[in-house]
C-alpha cells in the first residue's frame, strides 16, 4: 500500500450566526493546504464579521490551535 500525501495541513473554522443554522452544527470547517492560504481565508472572514477558529489537521505535527482570542495575533505572525 503506498503512503497516502496529506494534502490539507490547516483548517478555519467559521462560527455559523443562530439564524442561518440549518442543523446541530454551529461551526462550518474549510481545509487548507498551506498556513498562507488559511490565513487569507480567515482575513476574509473576519472582515466580514465572522468569529473563527483555526488549526492544524491530524496527523500534522507541530500541532496548533488557534482560539478566536489568539486569531489577531495568529494572523500577524509570519508565516514559517
């Protein structure tokens, strides 16, 4: 059996406001194949009024979690 590549490493994750809920969720995910790109999607996100929550996708490793508290600085740090 060949090595399966992980293709996504990051995930955003959007707060779904109460009126647009359609199911028990109230978070939707998207996932990303670079820090980069989740951070563009997240910018876009946050200006459009959006709370989100990010990280990394098992098994990636370092593992990170990124709370709406931290996303601010999150998405000022540089990307490695």
């Amino acid at each position: 059996m060949a090595d399966k590549k992980i293709q996504n490493t990051w995930y955003v994750s959007v707060n779904i406001p109460h009126q647009e809920k359609t199911g028990h969720y109230s978070r939707r995910a998207e996932a990303f194949a670079s820090e980069a790109d989740a951070k563009r999607f997240a910018n876009a996100k946050i200006a459009a009024g959006a709370e989100i929550s990010a990280g990394t996708i098992n098994p990636f490793a370092p593992k990170r979690v990124v709370g709406p508290s931290q996303i601010k600085q999150w998405l000022s740090e540089k990307d490695k």
